[in-house]
C-alpha cells in the first residue's frame, strides 16, 4: 500500500512543483488540490477535449473576471454556464462601472438609501443597475427582431458580447475566440429583470430549450468533454445533464464550500453522478473543499505552467 | 440589557412550548429557531399575506413531501417556487414510484449498473425516470398545441397538476387549491430533458418571462408578502427578486446549511437583501443555521399549533 | 429494498411522534434525527448503561444549561466532559452573573472598552470575570492542601460543585446526582486562568493523569456504555478514546456543522471511531448535522417521551 | 471608495506575484488569502515578533510535516500549540512508520479486523501504535524520575526532541532551534495513553500548569507577538488566551473551514477576541475560509518569497 509523502517547500519553487509535492501525498486536501492540477492541466493541454467551466457565486465582481477572459482568449475554455448574476457584473464593469470595496458587517438599510448594494463585502452602485436598463434595451434594439422571437440565452450572450467592447470581458472574449455563453436562468438576475421589462414592450422570447440543443449538440459527438465547475447551482447541474446522451462528461472538477450531507446538488460528490449517467469514470474526478475564488487561480496556474515546452 | 433565558423541558411539553421556550433564550440557535418558530405563526395566521415557500434540495424525495402537500392543502401556502428536481420526485412518486433507502457510501459504477440513479442516501430507478418520459408526453398532448406555444413553467405545472391524481402530491393539491407552482428552472431536470425531447418533436417552448410576469403580478399589489426559504439557488433568488418591484418582501425566514462567507447568494443573510430592495426591514427575517429536512418540519408544526382557538 | 416514507403532520403531535415520522422517512436528515431519537431514548431507559454527554460549543451560555442540568436531576446522565468555558460560564451564573443578549455585528474595540466579552451574539461583563477570580480562590482556599497537591478536574468540580448553592447549576446538580463531570483542558478558559494565577501562590497540581483514571475504572467493568457528543474538540475524544479499554461505546450520537473533509476529528463521523476500537458496533451510531442548542433540546424531549407508562 | 481589482494571471507568475494580486482584489477570499499572505510575510521579517503556530487536525499525518519543520528550522517559528494527534503522527513517523493512503468509503469494522486505524482517508497500522508505547517508555526512562514528577508538555516534548534522531520530525527541529512545544491536551491522544499506563507504573505527572507559565512568560515581555492558526480547538484557544496578560497578540491569521454561526470557539472570527484582551487590534488579522492542508503550503511560500533580498 502506498504511503503519505510530505510536502517539501522551496523558497523560489513554482506553483506546479508545489502542486505536484501535493499531488504525492495522495490523501487529504493536498492529494485532492494536486490531482485537480493535474486534471486541469490534461485537460487544458487535450485538443479533442471540448472544455466547459461552469460560474456560480460572485467570481466576476469578486476579482476573478480577468482569469476567465484570460482563459477563453487563450483558448482553453470553449463553454461557458453561468448565472445570470455573473453575466450582469461582466457587462456592468464593460459599461465602464466598478466594484466597490465595503464590508461584510454594513448596515444594510443605510447601504440601500445611499444607493448601494451589497454582496457579501462588495458594493455595486444602484445607479449603475439604472444605467445597465438602456444598454441592455440598446443592445436589445440591434438584435432584429426576428432573431428575438426566440432566442438562446447563448445566441443573447453572442450579441452582447459582439456589442461590448472591453477586452476585460468575458462575453466579448467569448465572441472573438468562439466559445459558448450559456445562462441559463438569465432572467433570474438584475440584467433578466431588465429582459423581462423590455419583453413588454418589444418582442423578446428567451427560450431554455434552444439553449439545452445547443450544449447537447456541442458535447454529443466530442471525443472528450472536461468540466471545471466552479461552485453549485443550475451552472453546474446544466452541464453534466446536457451530457447524459453521451454517456456522460470524461474529465471533472469542483471547487466548493457546500456541503454533501444535505443531500443538495450543489455539495454532491462527482461520484453521485455517475450512478444519472452525468459523469463517465471516477478515474477523472475531484472535488477541492475550498473557496473558489481563492483555489481556482492557484490551480489555473498550475495547469497553465503544464502547458510548457 | 436583557439577558439570556434557559430552556426548560418538560415530558409532555408540546412543540410550541419548546419554540417559545427557545425564542427566550434570544441568542445563537435557540433564539433564531423561535423567532422563525413566531414569524412562521404570524405569517400562517395573517390573511393578507401572501405566502411564497422555495424549495432547493431533496425535500420532496426525502420526506417532506406531504408536509409541502399538507400546508398548500390547508391554504397557508399561495406560491412555491421549486427545482426541477423537486417536480420531477413528485411527479415519480404520483406515478407510483418510490424512492428507495439506500446508502451514500455506494458504488455508483454497481449503482448505475444495476438500473438505481442516487442521491446521497437514496435511490430511484432508472425504469421510473424512463417512465416517466412516456407520463410526460402523455401529459403534455393533452395540453392545447395553441398554449404550448409560448407556456409558463406555472401553467404547464397546473395542467399536470390537474392530470396527476395523487392526492399527496403538492401539484395536485396546488391545482386544487389554487396555489400557484413555479419552477424557473424547469427544463434542467429529469423532468425537462422529457420537456425538451418532446420540444424537437412537437410545439413546445417553456418561457421563464411568463413564470416571471405571474410572479410579480402575484406580489405588487398584495398588502404583505412572506417567505418560506427551504435551502438557496434559483428559487430562493426569483421569489426574492420579484418582490424588488413593490419594495421587497415583508416577512422572510430561511433554513441553509450554506455558509455566508464565499459571497454566494444560496448562503447569504436575508439582510443583504435589503439592500437590494428585495425585503424590506430586518425585524421579520431570520436564519436558521441547518438542515431543513430536520428543522422544516419541526418549525411547520410549531407554526401550526400557534394557529390553534 | 424498503422505500421512503413521507411525515405526515398533524396539528398536535407530540415531538415524540414527530421523530418517529421522522425516523420512518429512513434517509437524509430526517431519517438521521429520527435515529438519533430512538437510540437516545433506548439510553436513557437501558439501567445497565453508563452515559455520558460532551460538551463543546457555548451550550451553557447558550440557553441548554437548565436542559442539561435537567437531565443530571433525573439521573440519565452519569458523566459529563466539558470544555472549560461550560465550567466557567456555569460558575458565573451560580455566581449570579447574567449572559446579556448583544449581536454578532459588535464592534469589539468599543465591546472591550464597555467592559464585556462576546461569544457570537452574547456578551458577558468583564466585570463577572473578575468577579469569578475571588469566588475561585474561595472555593480553592476550602480544598484541604492535601487534596490541592494532585487533584484531578473531577474531584476540582465535585468541590465546586458542592460550593456553588445553585439548583440550575450543572456542577451543582452532578454534586447532587452523584454525575462526574471531567474538564481535560479546565486551565484553557477564564476560569482556568484563575487556578493558574492561584497555582503560583498556594499549592495546586491539576492532574489530567488522574482524570483518565477515572474516567476508565468509570467505563471499563460496565455492561454498556452510551455518549452523546454535542459539539466536538477534546471533550469528544476524550470519552471515546477511554473506552478503547472496554472495546469502545456501545452507542453514540453527535450533534455538529463541523464538516468531515477536512480530516479534523470534530468533524469525523463515528463510524471512523471504529477503525481505532473506540466504538464498537456501527448499529447504534448517528451524526445529525445541525445545531446542538436547537437540535439537542428537541431531541431529549423526544426521548423523555420515550420513558412514559 | 476604492474598487475592486481583478487578478490578472501570467503564466510564469511566482506565488508572490499571485498572492499579491489577489491582495488587490481587496474582498471575498482574495482579499482575505492576499492580506494574509502578506502578514505572514511581514511576521517572518520582523525580528522582534515572537512567532506561533497552532496546529489541531490532521496536519501532520496529512502531508505538511516537513513544511512545518522547514519553518522550525529556518527559526521562522518560536513555539508550536498542538494537539497530541499531531505530536503522536510525528512520533511514529520518526520511529520509521509511515502513514498509508486509504479512502474514506472503508469498512471500518474490516479495517479494524486488518489492523488498521483510519483518518479521513489515511491508515496507520495499530502495530506501530503498539511500538509507539515502547518506545515512548523507553523515552521517559531516560528522563530523571525527579523531572517527570512534575513536567510540563514543553519539557516533555524537549526531552522527546532530543532522544528521535530525524531530521524531519518538528519535534526535533524544535529541540535543535529552540523552539518550544506545548501540548496542552497531550494525555488525549494515542501517545497520551502510553503517558497514562507509564503514570500508573513510574512516577509521570504532567502539569498544564507548568506549560502556562512558560507560556506567559514566552510571550509577556515581548515587543510583538504573532499567531498562526491552523485549525481550532484548544490550540488556538490557549495561545491566545495566553497572551490576555499582555494585552493580546499583535498580529493572528486563521485557515479553518469551521463556521462561525453555532458560537463555537474554533469557527469564531479573530475579531471577537478583541473583546476578551486576547487580540490588540483589528488591523493584522485575518481568517481565510478553507482546508489548511491546501491553504497553508501556499501562502508560506508566499511569504517566504517576500524575505528575499
């Protein structure tokens, strides 16, 4: 039976060596973080495999926009399944609007009279949410009205992202490189409520089933599907059902705090999946325990530093 | 400054007695259950309050789900805003399936072979989940090809609440009643991917927009508004979101075993919310730090025996 | 393979019935809290089994310290582990110092400058620490010198316990009972500070050796030994490590948020205790994940009602 | 008000550059790691600051043995808070037993049955813990009988430093440095039953008392006292409270993934020990949200590549 290795740091080492000290102690944390460097890596460095990221909790206003575009510039991400609060906070800052640093202990009635909003410990102005009412409802104008009738929330997030000029973003990343943004609860968020007032007005129908054809269509026939999912929701739920017709994803990661005990999607083990037909083979599977925004750009790197050579 | 109180039990003291006894204590999780235990009460027992609860989780197949039906059935509930899943295990179990007690420390390789699809500690057939498919385009002819063009998750859940005949089914007595079921994310489920099979071969396009419009049109005008939140994602979001257009909800409580500090919206304080004009002061909103398949049904029936002379 | 069953409420139910609904469901939480009903229940009937209960967490300060008093009244508890903080906020109110309500958004450089302490949501004065000092030192002056030079937390306790003139004082109360009540890390709270400053002016050796010779002659000869483990830290390790002589428990429940992944013993699920000889036997274990101040309560009831007729 | 900065990634970016890019981001988890890298950095450079580490979970066994005795030996760390799991992994590894990778699905009644003992995922063989009590008698021969009459943990460990002869054990590293050791529940553990049979045949007291005042006396009259806490428990919890006497500690950062919400010590955030004089200020504190297995490597080589030069 094999044994526990133990970490050896280095002053000036990379961030793949001490991945991979990590990987070699095989169990706890460190076993499962080395391994999804390791997974990360293949998968990055793997041509026929179709790469996902699925976006839920605050990763676009909590400093991790650049890393996304970074990746889908690079061409290491071809789909996207986000929620609709993180394709909101994309296009608030390609608006030119910023985040703002506050504190977890406001008090929330006084943040609201000033006009602000708060998540967690950032703010983001409700002026700002006004302003993104007439860019929303411009860049909905542009789109002919024929192609609003019934529409994706993925061919919606392709005009946006062509309409968007910030290099920043993450939806016009994904218009220039070609990969896929799907939201799939986009109305359920502050961009949706401004959808929703605008589909009174002008013909507006963003319909969920061209969105599940599309991702089917773009898995079906994949040799290898990785997914790199980024805390729970319906982003992540959506991704691995889209891919039960073909047997199943091949490669998967999370990154979550959420617990399993609860029985919630969001905290499953990628094992579970296996018995829905979600995920293929536990060979290529791991779970960090672990905040996302802090665990997945250490990844990343370690990932992008296999690419090497 | 007052202080804290002690619980004092007694053999035969009822549930009510307990909760009273807790909210006492006015700290750490005594003092939250019995606040939610009292503003539950309120809520049950105030006519002008619409009442809304969400459902994330297992709760349908793991037990609650005759305390759902029941609570619509007595009319304390006017909404549910809900997973697919939680649609899809009812539907199952209106069908004649059952869930099977089962182990979360299973082999989902044997698992999936063996025709069982898990979650956590329990199990439904792959053979029920192919049923139910045939259940589903079954229902679904029978609904007007002229409404299924353009169908609210809320009205295709009426009419297969009105087909099922299990008088323990939550969408059964919600049709019954007049409780209005919503499920914005209905397409990603077991359920949906039926929804979506069906969609390629007949007319069928599920549109949120209308789930949405219902929703607010259910809300604006109501002189109060109460919340039920039974763990995060979609449907804790849209009740919360929709209530923006008349100032927020008035009453919340929510049970999560989500924790607040990685930012995402399913672990957050419902006093984050005020500032986003989603609810509208903090004296009626409370958290409950737990599992809400354990503390639902014990708050429900504290709530109940307040209703009583 | 047996299916779940679903709870059914009904508007008087006794928590008795309530947790047997519960158990019946089988899975999930629900099955969980009702599992840890029966065993509980089955404890404290069963005249052959010695139980024991640990404490971690703010129980005492917390609104359970009247329950747990309760349970030593009634003699269903026979020995008590605790953290020194229980001991110390124990102590403070038989002293008739009072926890006051305060909340967890305080401001801990002006909390300090009025003079209290918080704990979460609860404060107690700086003032009633000090206070404590002179009320230990008291006590200590009445211990024979002898007695003082090696004296396990057991026989410490049992001192105070007999001092302290408080019939809701768990200490007072074991006295009473004839319960023993252990606190391996007694020094590691404000209480302990005081034995300390007075070890360095009169005789006084705690000797934790002599506290785990108790605690096996305690356990070893008995039939059966039952734990219930509120919270985890050293008070859960503690009791179950010392019956690695006899073979380990016979039963046990715990009630805790604490997670498994990390590999902290806090968190690890009974089952692990196994694999170590520190239980014995999986049939009567469970973990309820949840709040102890809330779950606790209602689960003692449900076994109180259990010992009727 | 200052916004929030988004972290740009490079692919030969050194963990330095990484964590200070996520100190710009200046909320959520980045925020929170990069601050905490850089008071690490900041403690390491100071001469003048008295340098701890506690350490409560599997993080000796778990792979970060040798991280912590590199620190040790480059005279980063002055004293060392653990609980005895720790102190017993370190002791077997340095008497040549090695930790196994497991799973976490084993049958712990087989694993039992085949000698072995689980963690999580990891096995030691219940043969090495035998060897472990010869060995540890063999050890307390070697102190005079005079000296193990009354002994503190510190003492005790030095001794044990001094008799293993491997140069990765931190006990011995702390022996050769000059580091102290406390263990303040050392009789808790599996070396702690050896200390226990061994007390009952040799004169053995061992005095927490004595382990306090050193460690009063280590921290009282220094210029700045630092802490790092890994995990809770009582390790965190006596350094700490050691450092009342003084005013509290000048700078503390904490990785834990317990919460705060249920009151307990180990998940409660730094700035509550304002209130109790166990922390200075609120300025050079930080609690970092996850596995300290994963955590911890990572932002020590942050902070040892802020020494250079």
């Amino acid at each position: 039976m094999p044994s526990v290795s133990h970490i050896k740091i280095k002053d000036g080492m990379s961030i793949l060596s001490l991945a991979q000290q990590m990987e070699a102690v095989k169990v706890l944390g460190p076993g499962r973080f080395g391994k999804a460097a390791r997974i990360l890596g293949d998968m990055f460095r793997d041509k026929n495999c179709m790469k996902f990221i699925s976006l839920a909790g605050p990763l676009i206003p909590g400093g991790l926009r650049a890393v996304v575009t970074d990746l889908i510039e690079r061409k290491f991400i071809d789909g996207i399944v986000t929620t609709g609060a993180n394709v909101t906070h994309d296009v608030l800052e390609a608006l030119g609007h910023r985040h703002i640093v506050g504190t977890e202990n406001a008090d929330d009635i006084n943040l609201r009279k000033r006009g602000f909003s708060r998540i967690y410990d950032l703010y983001i102005t409700q002026h700002s949410i006004e302003a993104l009412e007439k860019a929303t409802y411009r860049m909905l104008d542009r789109i002919p009205e024929q192609n609003r009738r019934n529409i994706g929330s993925f061919e919606l997030l392709r005009e946006f992202g062509g309409q968007l000029k910030d290099k920043n973003s993450f939806l016009h990343a994904s218009k220039l490189r070609g990969a896929t943004v799907f939201c799939p609860g986009i109305f359920d968020s502050m961009l949706g409520l401004h959808l929703w007032t605008y589909s009174r007005l002008r013909p507006l129908v963003v319909n969920p089933l061209r969105d599940f054809t599309r991702l089917v269509d773009m898995t079906y026939e994949r040799k290898r599907v990785g997914v790199i999912i980024l805390g729970g929701g319906m982003p992540k739920h959506q991704i691995l059902i889209a891919n039960t017709y073909r047997g199943g994803v091949d490669a998967a990661i999370q990154i979550t705090l959420d617990r399993p005990d609860g029985g919630g999607f969001s905290g499953a083990p990628l094992e579970e999946a296996i018995s829905w037909g979600k995920v293929k083979t536990p060979k290529k599977l791991v779970t960090v325990v672990g905040d996302a925004t802090i665990i997945f750009p250490v990844l990343a790197l370690a990932a992008l530093q296999q690419q090497r050579g």
